[in-house]
C-alpha cells in the first residue's frame, strides 16, 4: 500500500511539475500590459480639445522620437559589434560616448566665440565629429588594450564587472578634469530654424542627426559585409578560435572593432550634443543603458537588430509618456522617459531574450 501511495504521490508532482506556471504567468503579465497601454491611450486620446495634444504635436514627437533613435542606434552599434566578437557586455561605452563628446565641445567652444562656426557651419561640424571620433577611438582602444584584453579567457562576469569599473573610472576622471557642471554645447547659427520636408516642418539639427546617421549606419554595414576586414570579423563573431586557425589575427579583429565603435561613439556623441545643446560628465549613463536596451530589443550581436531597436526605442520614448500618461493625470510624463526604457528592457528579456533579430530564446551564460 505504501509503494501505491508513493506511486501516487509521485505521479502528482509530476503534473504539478509539468503546470506551464511561466506561461499562464506571462500571458497574465501580456494581458495587464495591453490592458494598460490601452487604457492609458484612450484616456490620452480621449482629452478635451483644450487638454489634448494637436496632431503638429504629435508630428514633433515622432519626428523627435526618430532623430534620438538615430543617435542610439549609432551608439547601440557598438555594444553589439563587441558583443558579436568577444561576447561581453561593454558596460563603459556609454563613456567612451561621453568622451567623444566632450573631445569635440573645446573646439566648438573656441569657435563659435571666434566666429569661425558661424562662418563655415559646415567645415566645423565636419572638423568637430572627425575630432570627437578621434577621442572616443583613443578611449575604446585603451579601454580594450588596458581593461578587457588581460581578461580575455576569465569567467563572462569578470570582465562585466571590469567595464561596469571602467565606467565608473571614466565618469569620475572627467569630472575631476572637466569639472560637474553641465556645459551648453555651442550650435552653428546655420543649424538654427527648421527645413519643410514632404510638408512637415523639421528642425535642421534634427536633419542632420537623420542624414549622418543612415551615412554611417549604410557605410557599417557595407564595411562588414564587403571588405575583407569586415569578413573578418563575421568569421572571429561566429568561432574565434576557428578563425585563428584560419589564419585570421584575432586580436587586431577585436581592436578594429573597438575602432568601429569609438567612431560611431563620437559621431553620436557630437549629435547627440548639438540635439540637446549640452554635455556633462554623466551624459553617457542614461543614453548608454538607453542604447544597451535598443541592441537587446533588436537582437544584440546584429547590426540591423541594433539599428531597429534604436529607433524603436527613440520612438517609444518620445510618444509613449505622452501617450500613455497624460491621459491618467501623471504629472511630468516626459521625466519618466527612462522608465519606458527600462520596462522595455524587462518586457523583452521576458518574452523574447533573443531581440526582434534574434532566436528569441535566453543564451546561457
């Protein structure tokens, strides 16, 4: 009787094991987000005339929206590209992009006083992104050279704690050097003003982020897939050591790639600057986790996942406070952007771990 019992007992926690309690969990979880999102809208839709947004208002949210994507794609781009080859998160990038930008203010401080900005907007700007790229390249190189190349073959969270270090070192030697204030980011008087486009009023400067952005992100991804230094880092991301072997230098791959991602570190970091109009020591943290989420709701590790996730997320900070918060009285809606971007990040590594691009399941660390 007692083998039957335990028969029994065994057969019942077996069902009880086999309860899909993620599942029904998940799908209790989707049902209260659309729920809310939907209730959150049609109560911000559903405003009186003289509460509701206009529709140019909305225009300038989207239009907003996809200018910022376009910097934090740029900036995702480099998360994903180290990702893709070495496998770890490089928590200090959002740095490297501060640094960039900082590089570059000096200069367009010097001038704009001296009146050579006004003059040649378009020669300065150039002078100006090639300047911030140039910093950002030097502080991406050392960071590899100095901080992850020593701990190559560690344990994944080694050098995770590393680059969360690196930041941390970062922040603090600008602020020490360049002090805690925050500094207004001079702007050509050419940039000032807005271009009609298809009818829609754009501000120039929001042209220009548009412009540079989709230059640099054609430019990456024909670099990777038609160069044979761009083959060569397809082949380090998909096995390392197979590559090696093939006669592939890994480790000038790896700098490359540091490379890559300090010039588009500093090409945002110039427009994201000249978007918002200042730069502190603590400007790379929240585009950095911004720009981390945007390459994990795409598909870290690929460029055109890195690049979706960016303007998406852009998109979403612009719209989704105002969408979803007016309605419901929430005062400031627009000084919880960040919490858009980190439920997303929540939402996403619950439903689908892999990104948009990727396999949608979790990699084992």
């Amino acid at each position: 009787m007692a083998e039957v019992g335990d028969a029994a007992r065994a057969r019942a926690l077996g069902r009880l094991e086999r309860f899909p309690v993620r599942r029904i969990v998940l799908i209790a979880l989707s049902a209260g987000v659309i729920g809310a999102v939907a209730y959150g809208s049609i109560k911000t839709l559903t405003l009186p005339a003289g509460e509701a947004y206009s529709a140019s208002a909305w225009r300038d949210f989207i239009v907003l929206g996809i200018a910022q994507g376009a910097v934090y794609a740029l900036i995702a781009l480099g998360y994903t590209l180290v990702y893709g080859i070495l496998r770890m998160i490089n928590f200090a990038h959002g740095e490297v992009f501060m640094a960039g930008a900082f590089g570059s203010y000096f200069f367009a401080d010097a001038w704009k006083q001296s009146g050579f900005m006004d003059d040649q907007p378009w020669l300065s700007i150039g002078l100006l992104v090639v300047l911030a790229m140039a910093v950002a390249v030097t502080v991406a190189v050392l960071l590899e050279r100095i901080a992850y190349r020593p701990l190559r073959g560690a344990p994944r969270l080694v050098p995770l704690i590393t680059a969360i270090g690196a930041s941390l070192f970062l922040q603090n030697t600008f602020r020490g050097l360049f002090g805690s204030q925050t500094r207004g980011y001079p702007k050509p008087t050419g940039l000032e003003g807005t271009w009609t486009i298809l009818g829609i009023p754009i501000q120039k400067v929001q042209v220009l982020v548009l412009v540079v952005a989709a230059v640099a992100l054609v430019a990456l991804t024909l670099f990777v897939a038609r160069t044979k230094t761009g083959k060569s880092m397809r082949a380090a991301a998909e096995d390392a050591e197979i590559a090696s072997l093939m006669g592939i230098n890994v480790d000038r791959v790896i700098v490359t790639t540091f490379v890559i991602g300090g010039m588009l570190a500093g090409i945002a970091g110039v427009l994201f600057a000249l978007t918002f109009g200042n730069i502190s020591y603590f400007m790379g943290f929240a585009p950095g986790i911004t720009a981390f989420t945007a390459a994990v709701l795409g598909g870290i590790g690929s460029i055109s996942g890195a690049a979706i996730g960016g303007f998406t997320i852009g998109i979403l900070q612009s719209v989704g406070p105002a969408l979803l918060l007016t309605g419901i009285n929430v005062p400031s809606p627009f000084q919880l952007k960040d919490v858009v971007t980190f439920l997303i990040l929540i939402l996403v590594l619950l439903f689908r771990p892999g990104g948009i691009l990727g396999t949608g399941e979790a990699e084992k660390v």
